[in-house]
C-alpha cells in the first residue's frame, strides 16, 4: 500500500505542477473578464436561490438543486481540506484557496449555464445534463463525454465517498474510540437508507441537512475568531506574505514556496467548491428554472458560500489558532490543526468539530452519490442504478478503514484528469453563453 501511496504522490506532483494550476486559475480569469465579473451578481444569486419556482420547467427546486450541490461540496475539504493546505503548504495556501472561490464563481456560472442549456428530458419526467451531455450534444463529441462520465463516477467513490467516510471513522474513533469498522457500517447504512429513494429523497435529505449544519459550524467558527480577536491582524498578514514567499520561512514555522503554497491551496480549493470539475452543473440540470441564466447565478452562489465563506473563515481560524498558541499543533497530523483551534473551547470544542465533520461528511456523501449515479445512467442507463448504489455502499465502509493520506492523494489525481475534458468545453463554447 505505501509503494501505491509514493506512486500516486509522485504523479500528482507532476500533474498538479504548474501547467494545471495555470490552466484552471487561467479558466477562472478567463471566465471572471468574458462574464463582465459575474461575481458581483451573488447577491441575486442568493436571492433566486430562496424564491419559488414551483411552475417552472424542471424536476426540482432551483433550492433543493444548490443545496445538493452544497451537500457535496460542503464537507471535509472545508475542515480538514484546509488544514491540510496549511499543513503543506503554509498559511499562503489560505490566499490561493480563497482565490480560488472567488474566481471559481465564474467558471460555476458557465458550467452550470451549459448544465441547464443542454439538459435532457427523459420520458419519465427527469432531466439529465452537465458535461457530458454538453460534450456530446453541443461538441458532437463521442469519446470525450463517455471518458468523462466514467472519471465522474470513479471520483464519486473516491472524492465523494471514501475521503467523507475516512473523516467519519476518523473522528468517531479519536473522539468516542469507536472502531472504524463499526463507524464505517453506520455511514454505509445511513447513506444507502437515503440513496435507494433515489433523486427526490437526496434533494430532501440536503434541503434539511445543509442549511442547519452551515450555519452550527459558522457560529461555532465566529466564536472561535471572537476569541482570537487580537491575532485575526497578524493571521492574516502571515497569509498574504506567505503566500507570495520564494522559499520557506526561517526557523522551520510553517510555511512553504510560492508553488506548493498554491499547489495545496488551489487543488484543496478545486476539492472544496470543485468549480472547473463540471459537477455542479450535473444538479443544476434538473432544477426548475425561467432560463439558463438564472439557475447558473443560483449555483454560483455555492462556490461562493463553499470557498469563499466556510474555507476562508476555517482559514482564519487555523492561522490566528497558530499564532495565539505556536505549541497546540506541535506533533499533530496534517488533518488535526482545525482540531487543535476548536480545542480552545472549553470541554466541548472538538466535540462541537466532530459533530460538524460527521455532519459535513453525510452531507457529502448524499451530494456525491447524486453526481455517480448520474454518471451511470449516462453510461449504462437505468440498468446500472442498481449495481452503482451497492458499490457506493460498499466503499463508504471501505474508505472508513483507508489511509487519510492515501485518500487525498487519489482525490487529488482523479479530480486533476476531470478538469481537461471538462474546461476544454466550457471554453470552446464560451461565445454561447448570454450573460442577460
């Protein structure tokens, strides 16, 4: 297992080595100046997000669409995603994370614009669309969209599932002693409770979940930076130094070069929001909506709320922790220095964060499952469903019992081979797209 480890670290440090992040932070800018900065329109964005649309062409909410995106994005890339990128890549990697959000709102606004432009009514009433079908509908392409919904659908085991159900044995058994094998079937019964009710049970399920568990980790973070009120100046100077740093701080503080400050904050950045991936499009695709332009504004504001808000307030939380109390991360592993900031709360603080990561990683897990399971029915059709929904269950618990390490390195590298396919398109039919 370590030799695969090392094999796949190593591919990924070629792979996520300069061209890529030129060319997925070059998309995002690409699309921020094509779309006239799109992202000063999140404000209606939200807006639409919480109106009615109940006469609408579509198959659910434009909300219940935003919040299964949110489902899956909102999950331990926003916790121990970003303590990861600190752990590797220095408190610079915060900046390019954040970067990354706001950035990326542009190229979720095209993606998801194409989602619902070319989505597919089937004779029972759903709506199928996202890159596939843009591929293969507006590109005329047929090799493409087919290798691209089969990265979708090993990313779902992968992103959406093993690294959730890793952070779930990995918090009960650190916090509780619960064994991961027993975690790892708890996880696994509760997703395929929720999945085999198909698309309209995971929209309800997300609908409920996501709101309430936003908003409890949220408060949770804002007293942390409440107490931390007089390092918050400090924290965020060493993130914008640090990001821009030729070479890695003196005295062995945490800290790193430029590159892997942005290798780590951009490809955590990518997991987190997961804008340039074409997932979010997928759920956009059966939302009911007036026109393509409107639901694109709504999924936008989910890269917005996932980076923007929830990866720069864990951020701020991590760095002012590490200047307030230097000595708190001493010895721990990459994935415990949010563990560390919520320790400062009296008695339940990492009981408050294990509550949050088992929340966010259900959540995810749920979102996930939506996006492979679209994939399949591209694919194989309505045949697969079945086989799809019992491997998903199945590598819920096997995950649980994997190396973190391992894991993020496999998200790593499959999400790197989704983003080509799914940019070139977005890119070559950017002329299409009527931002009013």
């Amino acid at each position: 297992m370590n030799e695969i480890f090392l094999l796949i670290e190593k591919i990924n440090k070629i792979v996520w080595g300069a061209p890529l992040l030129i060319i997925l932070m070059g998309t995002h800018i690409f699309f921020t100046f094509r779309l006239n900065f799109v992202q000063k329109k999140i404000g209606r964005g939200i807006r639409l997000s919480v109106s009615t649309s109940s006469d609408l062409e579509g198959e659910t909410s434009s909300f219940a669409a935003l919040t299964t995106t949110l489902a899956a994005t909102l999950g331990v890339g926003n916790i121990i995603g970003v303590s990861t990128a600190v752990a590797f890549g220095g408190p610079g990697a915060i900046l390019w994370c954040w970067i990354t959000g706001v950035l990326g709102m542009a190229t979720t606004y095209a993606e998801c614009y194409f989602g619902v432009l070319y989505r597919r009514k089937t004779k029972d009433g759903s709506y199928l669309g996202g890159p596939m079908y843009t591929l293969e509908h507006a590109l005329n392409s047929k090799i493409l969209p087919v290798l691209l919904g089969f990265l979708i659908l090993v990313a779902s085991y992968g992103v959406g599932c093993s690294t959730q159900a890793n952070s779930i044995s990995k918090t009960a058994s650190t916090l509780w002693g619960i064994s991961p094998y027993l975690s790892g079937m708890v996880a696994a019964l509760i997703t395929g409770l929720v999945i085999v009710g198909g698309v309209k049970a995971v929209a309800s399920f997300c609908m409920k979940l996501v709101p309430a568990m936003g908003a409890f980790y949220i408060i949770a973070c804002i007293i942390l930076l409440v107490m931390n009120r007089h390092f918050l100046l400090p924290a965020t100077g060493l993130i914008l130094r640090s990001a821009f740093l030729p070479q890695a701080m003196a005295g062995g503080f945490i800290g790193s070069t430029i590159k892997l400050a942005a290798r780590y904050g951009i490809s955590r950045g990518l997991f987190s929001n997961e804008a340039g991936l074409g997932t979010a499009a997928i759920a956009a695709a059966s939302a009911k909506t007036k026109n393509p332009h409107d639901q694109a504004l709504i999924s936008m504001s989910a890269t917005f709320w996932d980076t923007v808000v929830m990866c720069g307030i864990t951020g701020l939380v991590i760095v002012s922790n590490m200047i307030k109390n230097p000595s708190s991360i001493d010895g721990l592993s990459p994935g415990e220095y949010t563990t560390a900031a919520f320790r400062q709360i009296p008695y339940v603080g990492e009981y408050v964060l294990g509550l949050a990561i088992i929340a966010f990683a259900v959540a995810t897990l749920i979102g996930w499952s939506y996006f492979g399971e679209k994939a399949v029915l591209y694919l194989f059709g309505k045949d697969g469903i079945g086989a799809y929904r019992l491997c998903y269950i199945i590598m819920v618990f096997v995950g649980a019992i994997l190396s973190l390490e391992l894991v993020w390195e496999l998200s790593d590298f499959i999400n790197a081979f989704i983003i080509i396919p799914n940019i070139l398109s977005i890119i070559i039919l950017n002329k299409k797209i009527k931002y009013d």
